[in-house]
C-alpha cells in the first residue's frame, strides 16, 4: 500500500527540482519536517553525536550512517560511527566502503567509546530501532538522547526514544537519510557519499526490483545526478570468489536427513565468517529441505552455528537448546572450546528425536 506521506515527498522533490517558490502543500511532507527541526536541534545542543548502525552493518546500515555524518558536521558538531563487529565479518563491500571514508570519519568499536563517553553524547540510531540489534546496552540509551531512523517495524524490542523518524514503508534508512540530505538541509553531498546512499537503496530494493516507491526512483535519480553511478554501486556488490569458493564447499560437504534438514560442517582448520555460513544455510534453504544449519569455525575458539528454516522448524528454539537465539526462519549460536564435529553431533541429538523419522 502507498503511503501518502511519501507520494507527496516525491512531488516535493520535482517542486524542488523546478526550484519553484510555492509553499509546499502542507500536512503530507510534514512529518519529516518536523523531524528535521528536532534532529537539528538535538545535534546543535549535544558535544559528540553516536551514529549507530546496526550489528553486522550491510549497506544500508553504513551509506545512512555515512550520510548523517554529513548533516553532523554540516552543523559543526563531530559525528563517530560506532561499529561493534570485527572488521573481517563485515560483508567484503562494506569493509571497502569503511576502508575508504575512516580518513575522514572516526569509526571506533565499542570498547574505545565507552572509555570516552559523555552523558552529554547523542545517539542517532540508523537502520534499526531494536535494542538486541544494537552494540550497546540499551540502559546507556537515554530517551531524549536518542533519536531513530529506520525503516523496519516495531516490537517490544524497540528502544524508547522521544525523536524518531521509524516509517516501515519507505525502502531503506539511506532514502530516509538521502531525502533529509538533498531536500531538506540542501547539502552538495560529494560522488562518493552519493554512491554509498545509493548503494543502500539497491540492496534493501534487491536492485531496484522490490519496494520501490516513486519516491524511491526520485531519490536515486537525485543521486545520481550528484555522481552516485549504477556501475560503482554493482562492483561493491560483487562477490569475492575465495569467499564464494568457501560458501560453496560447506554447500558441497552438505548432509541431508530424511530430506527434511540439512547439514553443513566446515572443515576444522578453516576459519569461515558468519555471512559465509549464514549464506550457506541460505542456499541449503532452497533445495525443499525445512531447516539447514551451517556449522563452521568463527576463529580459532569459537563455533558457529547459522540456522534457515522455512517455517516447519522454529531454529530460533533449536538455537536456544545450543545457548543462542533467533526466530522461527532464522537463527545462531556461538560455542567456544568445541570442534564443528562435535556441534554437529550435538545440532542432530537435538533435531533427529523431533523431526527424523525412520
Ligand atoms: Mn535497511
């Protein structure tokens, strides 16, 4: 369903365009607005401004986060992005994107945060509005110190906030951040900035070809008349072939049970990240099983285990029983001081009295 908000927007942006004069029709564009004025407000009274993007920040968690710090320093305030996961994990084109701005932008762990934090420093939370999504603990968050941008609902798990910005039927957090930027604050944003905004639309629209709004489409024309090109955006999306060979040998190591749950387990020498295993239970996913676990070292002491399921087994359950987590599609652990073998033994026990049949 169409939101009038944002049909409304994208006429403002073409009102924009013919640099017309008229006073905008009022009501409709209203509502990010009025969240404009209380973001510049926020940010004009606070020292330090916290960008923070979710855990395992994909590209539209870091391109919203890279364009806030545009409209922090454009109000003379020093943003830092704060990012939590350890810099291998992160998908190989957001590891580029952060190799190539943190000359700029200080982009720090949790760890050095906190040995310099203030109770003065503002949080903009981008791209996720859950507190177990977030690296921090939610009681450092305080409500008026915290503001919200995002696109995904909300649920008990939602961190209380006085100003948000939280509409479930925009695409991304970067359109959110990309209208902000080139409608409201009117800010030359550089090529690059462009490409990273731009970059977080194609992933959350897969390419342009799902929830995409009128709005949407004017947003990224906008980019790229700023410079953002399809052609850089496609390369960040690029596959790194080691890393696809990797995903594809614990596909290939697959252990099928009654055709009702698959299991992979990595070698015991080879260290995987997590996106390696997530994508390949995602793959086991797709050939008619229930459930499909990836099972693979993390680093030298720790296991992982991703979980996939359709529906008919709830993996965030079976996480549990291995001390993690998740919902009824998805779900992880982490186990230290134990070998992928001996996960995997212990995922079966769990699994086969439930769901194998004889
Ligand atoms: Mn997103």
């Amino acid at each position: 369903m169409q939101n009038q908000d944002e049909i409304a927007f994208g006429d403002e942006l073409f009102l924009d365009e013919n640099k017309s004069k008229e006073t905008p029709k009022n009501g409709a564009p209203q509502k990010i607005k009025n969240f404009k004025v209380n973001l510049e407000a926020k940010i004009l009274s606070s020292k330090k401004v916290i960008i923070v993007p979710h855990l395992n920040a994909d590209f539209d968690a870091i391109g919203s986060a890279i364009g806030l710090t545009f409209i922090v320093k454009k109000l003379k305030k020093v943003p830092t992005i704060l990012i939590d996961d350890p810099y291998q994990t992160l998908d190989p084109g957001v590891q580029k994107i952060i190799g190539d701005v943190k000359q700029d932008i200080s982009i720090v762990n949790c760890d050095s945060y906190l040995k310099n934090k203030d109770e003065n420093d503002l949080f903009i939370l981008t791209d996720v509005n859950k507190s177990n999504l977030i690296p921090l603990q939610q009681e450092l968050l305080d409500k008026d110190r915290t503001i919200i941008i995002d696109h995904h609902g909300t649920n008990e798990k939602t961190i209380e906030a006085t100003d948000t910005y939280i509409s479930p039927t925009v695409s991304s957090a970067s359109e959110i951040i990309a209208k902000l930027l080139l409608c409201l604050f009117k800010a030359k944003i550089s090529s690059q900035m462009a490409n990273y905004l731009l970059a977080g639309i194609y992933l959350d629209t897969n390419k342009l070809s799902k929830n995409v709004s009128s709005d949407t489409m004017a947003v990224a024309s906008k980019l790229i008349k700023r410079g953002a090109t399809i052609d850089y955006v496609t390369s960040l999306f690029s596959e790194d072939f080691a890393s696809d060979r990797r995903v594809q040998n614990l596909v290939g190591k697959v252990q099928m049970f009654n055709y009702t749950i698959a299991i992979t387990t990595g070698d015991e020498k080879e260290i995987y990240s997590s996106i390696e295993l997530a994508k390949a239970a995602d793959y086991l996913l797709k050939f008619g099983v229930a459930g499909a676990f990836a099972i693979g070292n993390i680093d030298e002491n720790t296991i992982s285990v991703s979980a996939r399921s359709k529906a008919e087994i709830h993996v965030g359950e079976v996480m549990q029983q291995l001390e993690g987590g998740g919902n009824q599609f998805s779900g992880a652990t982490k186990i230290v001081n134990s070998t992928p073998d001996e996960v995997s033994k212990k995922l079966m026990k769990i699994l086969i009295p439930k769901y194998y049949v004889k």
